[in-house]
C-alpha cells in the first residue's frame, strides 16, 4: 500500500498554515518532540438551509447555511471534522488532539455549491488549516483588540446581515473572503500587533470604491501576517509607517456599508522559506479574534476552565487530568468541576486520574461552575492497545440529555457554555405533586468482562437532607439505579445532591453523579402552554442544530423577526442518529393535544419521527407536518417528566425545532 505524501512542520512561535490534499499526510512536531500525523482522507460540503432558488446565484434577501466536513486520521485514529458557515457554530473553538491544537479552516468542495464572488478565499487543495502547540498562542505576544468588541465574543447577527462571515455566502451564493462585524461608522481600529509596514492598497482618493488598508508583519522566525481592514472611514497615521501593537490608526466603518455599518477584516500567512503576497495562505480572522478574547479573559478576572493538554494514553492505564488555572469569577463560589471523558466516564474531582478501557479518539471536557456562571474547555486524546480485560463500569442512561456521552466530532461553542452541568438529573416537584417520576440509571461495562459487582451508593446533600434515595436493583450483567426524589415538607427553592456508585474490583470504580429537585411554589399555568426552541424547556444535542440568525430572513418561525433570524433549529437535512430537541412543558395533569406551531416553516416532503413520553411510557409517532401539524394526543402528569423530542434519525427533508404547542383536551381526563 503506497504511504501517503507527508509534510513535515515542527511548532514555532507563530501559527502554521497548511493546506492539504486528500491523501497527504502533515507530520506536526511539538515543542516536546512528540510528532502529531495528521492524514485528511476525504472532504465534502453541504447546503444545511437555503431561502435562495439557486446558492450559485446571488438574491436580494438570499441567506444560505452550509457545513464543510473533512474525515482525517489523526495519530492512527478517525476524526470528523465540521465547519459550520453562517450560524453561530461558525464561532467555535479550535480542536486540540493530543496537544495539537487546529482550525479546520474550510474544503475546496464548498466552491461546487458558491461562487468565488465577494474576496479571495478558496483553499488551493482539498482542506485548509491552521496549527499550533496548545501550549502556545497563535503568536509570541499578546494581542491588543482589533476594534472594541462590549464582550470577548462575536455574534453571527454582528457579520452584516448574519451571514458574512469568513466563507459564509453573500446573499446567499457568494462566498466571503473575510469577516464582517458591524459597528458604527467612526469606531476605532488598533494594531493588534506590532506592524512593520502599513498603507492604503486601494482609496477613494486613488480612484477606487472604497478605501482598503493592509499592514504587515514579518516574524523572526520568518513568517509573514498580512492583516487588512475594510470600509475605512479615516486612516490616523500615515502611511508607510510602523506602528506598535494598541495604536489607533483608523476610523472604521464609513464607506460602501451597503445594509450596516461594520469592518471587513482579512488575514493572510505567508510561511517562512515562501513569498509573502504571491504565497499567502488566506484564513478566517475569527483566530485573532480568538486569541483576542483568551488574552483578555486570561488577564481579566472572569470564570475561567482551564485544562492541561493530556497526551496519548494505552487502554486501562490510568491518564493524570489537570484543571490547573480555573478559578471563579468575581463574586462567585468555590468552582465545582465535571469532567466527562468522552467515553461515558466521568469525574468531579480537580485533577482526576481516568483510565479508558478502549482504544479510540476521545474528546475530555471540564465544566466548572462557581454558582453564578459557567465555563468549560475541551480536549482530544487517542488511546492505543488491547481493550481491558477487566470491568469497567459506566453510567448509562438514553433518557437524560446530560448523559449523553460526547460525539468526537463536536467542538465547543466559544463563550457558549453549557445551560446545565453535565450529569446531571433534575426533577421538579410541588406541594401538589411531591413524588415526580422516577429516574433509572443503568450500569454497563466498557472493559471485556461484563459481569459486575454490585454497586453501593452513597448520598451526599448540598441542600436539605433525605429528599433523594437512589436504590441499586439487578445484579451482575444487568444492574440498574433507581433514582427517586420526594419534596415533602421542602420549602420552595432548589436543592442538590452528589451520588457515587461504587463497584468494586472494576476500573473507574466510582461513579458519581449530581441530582438537582426544583420545588416550586407555584402551581402549572393553566391553559395552553407552548413551549418554544429558544426557552428553558427545550434542549438540543449541541453542535449539530443550525438557527439561522439573518437580518430580513424571508423564512421565519414562531419568535423569529425581521432583525434577529428565523426562531428556529434546524438538523439542515441530516438524518444522523443520536441527534434529537427535546421539548419539556410544565403542565398541569391531563389529556393534551400535541401539536406542531402554525407558524413553522415547513416544507412539503418533511417527515421524521417524533417521540413522546406520557404518562403512560413513551411513543414514538411518524410525522408530515406540512400536510398536519397534529402530533397527537396524551396523557401527562402534573409537572415536567412528559417531553416531546423530534428525531433526526430516519427524517426526510428538514427537520425544523421551533414551538411545541400543548393544548388541553376537550373534555380533560
């Protein structure tokens, strides 16, 4: 079998930008030595959502999501990478595989479905990237802010009309070679870095419609950056002059606007031993903005996860994770932490020792909480060698959103953290329903044996006391924890506990978890209730739903409007298994019917299954909800254990989560 062709770069002080066909290999060496390969096998791209007749053609109000997607093999193991375009998923972190950290930029396949109309930007080869040491910053030194941001994050409705940013089509057919941020005309840009040269390249002075700057800056290490800013209203400094990082040296943001006052932002690397102009390498801004926004975070006092870079490990040797560097933010509580590891396992100790039983990729998350906020960081490992041969027990349960083990594939939304901590079950209750249903918990094992111990479980109480019991049923391969809260004689408030399962002989014996009771004073609102995507009652399988956030977007759901987007989720066509929005309503007991809102925007030829949990169990009912919007009607009890949740398993079309309307039966009971 003929090897792959193999590029070979070892991590210096500034970024590497490298572009790869399917086939190629990029062998990437640490600053400790250890070599990283990086092999992409194959790329595609995808329309996920579309209001134009044509995505090659550009219309007035034309809006257009899309996702890129590269399969690499990364250290012997298999990755999916996604790049969402024009949704907030746009703004992710960068992946970090054992201590690789990257920025799949973008694939060639995205210029079969949009044109090359609005910048330079299309990858010379099959996929583009950007890489780097995750122990280091994109480059030697802090960044200053570009512009003035009011918060370390960017908001996909900041990029012009939601829909520019870097790659994301133009009217939705032309792809955008840089990032937009509206702001008002006069707003102020800084050096971000130390520039060596800076000048107009184009002027209205000179003739030209509008006035673009580029600075430059060569590295000692012998890259060069090339950063430009559009729309400029004034230039402060002259030109051909160097300016030191923090200057101001323009006013933003005051010729050819079109629909909003904002700038274009562009960045270029040109590598050491290249020419910089003839071989730049084009990448999303969204990086520096990136960097921007750790520097600050770092030097500023907000709630902060931190995790320190775990290298590849062997199945069923213990792997050391650190949460060195977290800490709370001002005002906030001692942090408590929830590691999950990617593999069903998961701890609340600082700085866990986790061992995996089976080879793979695994993506390890930290999610710290101080009682105000939360926060969380995300790294991959590979694990190599035999699977244990032992037990190795795990909590499985397909009923709880905050169970659900990771996908490899998903990345963190930046500044997005988490509603929920992760494993974690929440009942509510009331004086008029003090029992809510119970929960069940079942115990499996990863390692080769299967055949348990029996688990013991200790109870300990953050708020009240012997509201909770949980309760091991079942023995040796077929255990199970039943867990059960009672708010009698609770006052209203929410009160919490942590539960370890011990099972001895096993590796990662202990299992723990957190239960939360929320008793409320209140009775249900009567009446219909209608519980909407953007609500406290609705949950979504992150990084793989789409809400499209564009300005005068003519497709609109139940609480979308003209300025902020469409009100609505979207799975953009993927039948993928595993992915599901859930919809939680708290209803007083009784018969209900179960609709879809009028005002979503389905298509004919959507159809997917939708599953309901009722009083009595659960069903699973096939739906077109364009010809109706009838779900059905059921039975619920008082308080928030029925749910309905759409599938994206088995759907044909769009699958569109926007509002779940429960209204009471004719006739009640």
């Amino acid at each position: 079998m003929r090897m792959p062709a193999t590029i070979v770069r070892r991590a210096r002080p500034t970024l590497t930008a490298v572009e790869l066909d399917c086939g190629e290999a990029l062998e990437f060496v640490l600053d400790s030595g250890r070599t990283v390969r990086l092999e992409l096998l194959s790329t595609s791209a995808r329309v996920l959502l579309t209001s134009n007749r044509d995505t090659r053609v550009e219309e007035r109000q034309g809006r257009t999501i899309l996702l890129c997607v590269a399969r690499v093999r990364i250290d012997g193991h298999e990755l999916e990478l996604n790049r969402f375009l024009c949704a907030q998923e746009s703004f992710a972190e960068p992946y970090v595989v054992n201590g690789l950290r990257f920025w799949f930029d973008g694939t060639a396949d995205l210029f079969e479905l949009i044109t090359e109309g609005h910048g330079v930007c299309r990858p010379r080869k099959h996929a583009r990237f950007a890489l780097q040491d995750a122990a280091r910053g994109v480059c030697p030194e802090p960044l200053h802010p570009w512009c003035p941001k009011d918060e370390n994050a960017i908001d996909i409705k900041e990029c012009y009309n939601g829909d520019d940013c870097w790659l994301g089509p133009y009217l939705g057919a032309s792809a955008h070679g840089g990032l937009d941020i509206n702001h008002p005309k006069g707003t102020p840009l800084w050096a971000p870095i130390d520039f060596d040269e800076q000048f107009y390249f184009e002027c209205l002075a000179g003739g030209a419609n509008n006035n673009r700057h580029r600075a430059l800056r060569t590295w000692p290490d012998g890259s060069a950056w090339t950063l430009q800013a559009h729309h400029m209203y004034e230039l402060c400094v002259p030109e051909h002059t160097p300016l030191k990082r923090g200057a101001e040296y323009a006013k933003a943001a005051g010729v050819l606007n079109g629909s909003h006052n904002h700038t274009h932002f562009v960045f270029k690397v040109a590598e050491p031993g290249t020419r910089a102009g003839a071989d730049d390498v084009l990448l999303d801004p969204w990086i520096l903005f990136w960097q921007t926004f750790e520097d600050a975070r770092r030097a500023g006092t907000e709630l902060r996860a931190e995790m320190q870079a775990p290298g590849p490990a062997r199945a069923g040797e213990p792997v050391a994770f650190s949460s060195e560097g977290s800490r709370p933010g001002p005002g906030g509580a001692a942090l408590k932490y929830v590691w999950t590891f990617g593999d069903g396992g998961c701890s609340f100790e600082p700085h866990p020792r986790y061992a995996y039983a089976r080879p793979g990729l695994y993506a390890a998350t930290l999610t710290v909480d101080d009682g105000s906020n939360r926060a969380t960081a995300t790294q991959h490992l590979t694990v190599d060698g035999e699977p244990y041969a032992g037990a190795a027990p795990v909590l499985v349960a397909p009923d709880e959103p905050a169970f659900r083990v990771r996908p490899a594939r998903q990345a963190d939304l930046y500044a997005r953290p988490p509603r929920r901590l992760p494993r974690t079950l929440r009942f509510v209750a009331r004086a008029s329903r003090p029992r809510p249903a119970a929960r069940i918990l079942e115990l499996r094992s990863r390692g080769l044996k299967h055949e348990l111990k029996r688990a013991a479980c200790e109870v300990a109480f953050e708020r009240g006391a012997g509201w909770l019991t949980v309760k091991a049923q079942g023995s040796a391969t077929s255990q199970e924890l039943l867990v059960s809260a009672d708010a009698t004689g609770l006052t209203p408030g929410l009160y919490a506990a942590t539960v370890r399962a011990m099972v001895g002989e096993a590796l990662n014996g202990t299992l723990p978890f957190r239960v939360e009771l929320l008793v409320k004073a209140e009775p249900p609102p009567p009446g219909e209730s209608v519980v909407d995507d953007a609500g406290e009652g609705c949950e979504a399988t992150p990084f793989f739903w789409v809400a499209p956030r564009f300005s005068k977007f003519p497709v609109r759901g139940f609480g979308g409007d003209e300025q902020d987007g469409g009100g609505f989720l979207s799975n953009g066509g993927r039948a993928e298994p595993g992915e599901y929005v859930r919809f939680t309503p708290d209803l007083a007991a009784g018969a209900y019917e179960v609709a879809f809102h009028p005002l979503t925007p389905f298509a004919p030829g959507d159809a997917f299954n939708v599953r309901v949990r009722h009083r009595g169990g659960a069903a699973t009912v096939r739906v077109q909800p364009f010809a109706a919007r009838r779900i059905g009607r059921f039975e619920f009890d008082e308080g928030c254990d029925g749910f309905v949740e759409l599938l994206a398993a088995g759907s044909a079309g769009q699958v569109l989560a926007d509002a779940v309307v429960f209204t009471p039966a004719i006739g009640g009971r």
